[in-house]
C-alpha cells in the first residue's frame, strides 16, 4: 500500500544514504575513481531549485488571492451601479411619460383656451353692441323697470365672468408651465446623474480587467514554475537512480530483487524513482516493472501514486488493464483506502496465480503467496 505523495514532502537527499558495509574494499576504490571523474549531482541541488520555484508559486498564490479579493469587490461594485442605473432609467422612463402627459394636457388646455377666448369674444361683441344705447334708451326699450335691472345685471355678470375666466387661465397656464419646468430639470439631473454612474462603472470594469490579466499572469508564471518543478524531479530522479541503484537489498525485509537502498532503510523514509515511498506495495512493483525493462510511468511524483488508483492511471495512460492475469502483471486490489499491489510471477494450470509483493501485513515486509484471481483487476504493462 501507498500513502498519498504529497509534493511539498522533503524528497531522499543523496547524503543519507549509506553503503552498505558488506561492499568490498575494491568496489568502494572504484566508486571513488568514478565519482572523481563525474561530479556527483546532489539531489539537495534540485531541492534547492524546486524549494525556490515552490516559494514563487506559492507567492503569486497568495497574490492571486488578494487579487481574486479585489476582483470581487470590483465586481460587487460594478453590480450595484448596474443596479443603480437600471433603477435610475426606470425613474426616467417614468419622468418621461409624465413630461408627455404634461405637454398634452398643456395642449388640451391651450385648446380649451381657444374655445373660451371665441365664447368670450362674442359675449364682449353683444355687450358692446348693447352698450352703445344711453341709459334713457335702455329704460326707454325696456319693458318694465325690472327688465332694466336685469339687463344691467346681465352685463354686470359678464364682466365678472370674463375676469374670472382670464384668472383661471393664467392661473392653469402658470401651473402646468411650473410642473413642466420640474420634471425638465428632474430629468436633467438624472440624465446628469446616469452618466457619472456610467462613469464609474466604466472605471471599476477597467480596474476589474486589469485585475483578470494580472491574475493571468500570475496563473501563467504558477504553472511555468510547475512544469520547471516537474522537469527538476525528473532530474532528481535520474540523479538519485545514479546511487539507489544496485545491488539487491539482503536484511531480513528484503526479496525480490528489490534494492538495498530502499529496503534496508526504514519504511516510507526514502521515495525511490517513481515518486513512491520505499517499501510499499506499489514502490515494490514499479521496481519489478522498470528491471523487466517495460516503462514505468512516475505515478508517484504525479500523486496518484496509490495501489487503487493503478488501474485508472494505467486506462488513462493507454496501458491494457482487464480481468485476465499474466505472468508479469501488475495485480490491484481496490479494497480499502489505499488498495494493494502484487506482482505476478505466474498463472497456475488451476487459475490461482503466484504473487510477490510487499508491506502485505503493513509491515513494509516481502512476501509470497498463491491466492485466487477474483476480484483483482491486472495491468498488462
């Protein structure tokens, strides 16, 4: 079994291994020869630069954050002068049919006016007609006294009704002139105040753009660094393989051929080539993969370094994964938070298959067995 590799864990430093001191005299003269005549890359160097490259990354993250921050305000803002001008509109549109409806009735009254003035007109015409007869020759048309006093009244309540008239036209005139010189300057002033919301809505979208292509940028510079990083550990990688390599580890943990340096260290306190701690299951067979000479793809540096997510990988890869076992499979079982990783020796006659595997008993341990095929899925790599 795999725990999850996470990447911002220290990686194996090629001074904290050890030969073992079962190596010959002459073996250790020849790697001193060697060693003088090839420098030797730390993996410590690597870290360094991965170590450099993650602070930036996590640098811009930080600044992305208080960017994504800004840009919410900037988008909060923007949204509440939309609010604003959607409102202000409907105030105008509302303005607007209320300075037509002004201007009609401006014309309606106007009209009425008209009519009146003409109504009038002939009224103040019969007035002057009969006001050009003396009063003796009214008395002396009348037919009593009190025909007389009603003529007089008549043109009494004529006069009156003309100066009534004319008041209540200047006055209706003064009010509809003063309603339409409000809503005028109503709609000036919210005309005036749209535009310096647009304005500012205008500016925020600037700022809110400006934000986005910062936020790009550093998006662009995360994953710059993270394709640098990647490309590190795959130097790391072949840097530590110079030294991890070798022969076959053989303390009372080890089988399979797997390397000393992985198995007669403590469990999970090394990552061998393909980014799996040491003696784990999947640790054992990507090993066993890579020195049949097959490729082993660096599930562990890519964190999907678990035995249940081998076959997922692999489909995803293009690399065969069914139900039927061969010799030189890689066996998953998916069962539990990890899953388990065997590796196939060989197939029975009887349909049982022969497995080796490691840290089967949780105790980073080699071991063999004989199980039954049900329930595993295999990978043909």
């Amino acid at each position: 079994m795999q725990k999850f590799n996470k990447f911002n864990t220290t990686y194996n430093r090629v001074t904290a291994f050890q030969p073992p001191k079962s190596i010959a005299v002459v073996g250790l003269a020849l790697l001193m020869i060697a060693a003088a005549a090839t420098p030797i890359v730390r993996a410590d160097q690597y870290d360094e630069q991965i170590n450099a490259l993650q602070n930036q990354n996590a640098g811009a993250a930080a600044n992305l954050g208080q960017l994504e921050t800004q840009a919410s305000s900037y988008q909060g803002q923007i949204d509440q002068l939309n609010a604003q001008i959607s409102g202000l509109q409907a105030q105008i549109s509302a303005n607007q049919t209320k300075q037509a409806d002004l201007a009609a009735q401006i014309t309606e009254k106007q009209a009425e006016i008209t009519q009146q003035k003409a109504v009038l007109g002939d009224d103040v015409k019969a007035m002057y007609v009969d006001g050009q007869i003396t009063t003796i020759e009214q008395l002396a048309t009348s037919k009593d006294l009190s025909d007389f006093v009603d003529k007089e009244e008549y043109r009494n309540s004529v006069q009156s009704k003309i100066q009534d008239t004319l008041k209540q036209i200047a006055t209706l005139q003064q009010q509809l002139q003063s309603q339409k010189d409000q809503v005028d300057q109503l709609l000036n002033d919210q005309k005036a105040q749209e535009g310096q919301l647009a304005a500012a809505q205008a500016q925020q979208s600037t700022l809110l753009a400006y934000n986005q292509d910062q936020q790009a940028a550093y998006n662009q510079q995360i994953q710059s660094n993270s394709s640098k990083i990647a490309d590190l550990r795959k130097q790391q990688i072949a840097a530590n393989a110079r030294f991890i390599g070798g022969a076959a580890g053989s303390g009372p943990a080890c089988g399979g051929g797997y390397p000393a340096a992985w198995c007669e260290v403590a469990q999970d306190s090394v990552f061998d080539s393909w980014g799996m701690y040491n003696r784990e299951c999947v640790s054992y067979t990507a090993f066993r993969v890579a020195a049949s000479g097959r490729t082993m793809p660096p599930w562990g540096w890519n964190g999907v370094g678990n035995a249940n997510q081998w076959d997922d990988d692999a489909r995803a890869a293009g690399i065969p994964v069914d139900t039927s076992p061969r010799a030189g499979d890689v066996a998953i079982s998916n069962s539990g938070a990890f899953g388990h990783a065997m590796y196939v020796e060989s197939v029975n006659a009887s349909g049982s298959i022969n497995i080796s595997q490691y840290n089967a008993a949780l105790d980073g341990r080699y071991s063999t067995n004989t199980i039954s095929p049900s329930g595993l899925v295999f990978i043909h790599f």
